[in-house]
C-alpha cells in the first residue's frame, strides 16, 4: 500500500468520530465510508500491474454501481 | 451533526484547502488536511492517476453521507434538494468518467478540464447538503 492510500485511510478512519454520535445506523454508514477508502488500498500496489488493473476496475464498477443507486433514490426512481 | 458532516465533507473535498490564521500555534496537519494537495491537480501539474483514483473514493464516501441522510429523513426523495442532489452527482460522476478515460489515455488537458469539472459538481453536492 502506497503512502497515500494510508493516509486516505486514515483520513477516512479520522471522519468517524464526527458522525457517529452513537446511532447505529450512522455507524453503518461510517464504516460504509470507511470501507469505501479501504478499498482503494490495493491501487497502485507495486508489483502486479494487471491483478492492480483488474482492482482498479472492480472498485470503479462498484462505485459507479453506487453512483446510480444513490442517484435514481434520490430522484425517486 | 449533519453540520460536521459537511464539513468531514468538505476536508475531503477535490480543491485544495488554504489553512487561515489564527493567531495560535500552527497544529500538525490532520490526515484530512495533508490529502488535500494530493486530491487537488496543483499549479502547472496534470491530473495523475492516483487522484483520480482518490476523487472516485472521496466521490464514494460523499454518497454514503447522502445515503445516511436520506435514511434518517433529512433528505426527502424526490424533493427539490434531493434533485439537486442527484442532479450534481450525476454531474460528478460522468465528469470523473471523462477525467479517468482522458487521463488513460494521455490526454492531460481534457483529463484536467474534466477534473475540475469533476470538483465544481462536488461543490455542488456540498453547497445542496448545506440547504
């Protein structure tokens, strides 16, 4: 894991405290956001360029995947 | 709290954060404030693929908060903030699209003109959560 990775992941773990004043869904949620940063954690990884390709892509794809369901609620789809 | 939130938000924002004075001793940099100028493309630098890489994950983290706030009620479906919402994240996402495509493919002037797209849309989804 490269440094910046880490430090985004820290970054992610530092946001916690801030919203999750104790209800549980917020803690699902902060750790939703969590994972999200952790994720990131194998791009880039020196070494494997393809296995760090085919990570890229699958973190891309649940992203966007996210992006649309986030969106056609919002919309009330 | 929903305040903090925004403000978690905003420090893991696509545009560099300029620290104020104030008077006291300078704090060590949080972990937030060090990844600032990493997400941001700096003067007279083009868009890597690292930030890109960090713009979809803070993109991704942004959405959780929405998604918590649509379930606790404080966005209601379908209401005009919750269009605004959905409105710049669908901004957010085809500009991050268009950045990582042009980016791959070495076109670092469109990679760059669509990042920053990619952040004024994020802006957007702050300044609608804000409401």
């Amino acid at each position: 894991m490269n440094d910046t990775l880490k430090l985004l992941i820290e970054a992610g773990k530092s946001i916690l405290p801030a919203i999750v004043p104790g209800a549980a869904v917020a803690i699902q949620i902060g750790k939703g956001i969590v994972d999200a940063l952790d994720a990131a954690k194998d791009i880039g990884t020196p070494g494997d360029q393809s296995a760090s390709a085919e990570t890229r892509e699958a973190i891309r794809a649940k992203i966007l995947e996210h992006f649309d369901d986030t969106i056609a609620g919002l919309r009330g789809d | 709290m929903r305040k903090m939130m925004i403000a978690a938000l905003a420090a893991l924002c696509l545009s560099a954060c300029a620290t104020s004075g104030t008077g006291k001793p300078p704090a060590p940099p949080s972990p937030i404030e060090q990844l600032a100028p990493i997400l941001a493309p700096l003067a007279g630098n083009h868009v890597t693929a690292e930030a890109i890489d960090l713009a979809f994950a803070a993109s991704d983290a942004a959405l959780y908060v929405v998604d918590f706030m649509r379930s606790v009620g404080w966005i209601t479906d379908g209401s005009p903030k919750a269009i605004a919402l959905a409105d710049a994240a669908e901004k957010l996402k085809g500009w991050l699209v268009v950045a990582d495509t042009a980016q791959r493919a070495g076109d670092v002037l469109k990679a760059d003109g669509a990042y920053n797209k990619a952040a004024a849309a994020y802006s957007l989804i702050l300044k609608a959560l804000e409401r």
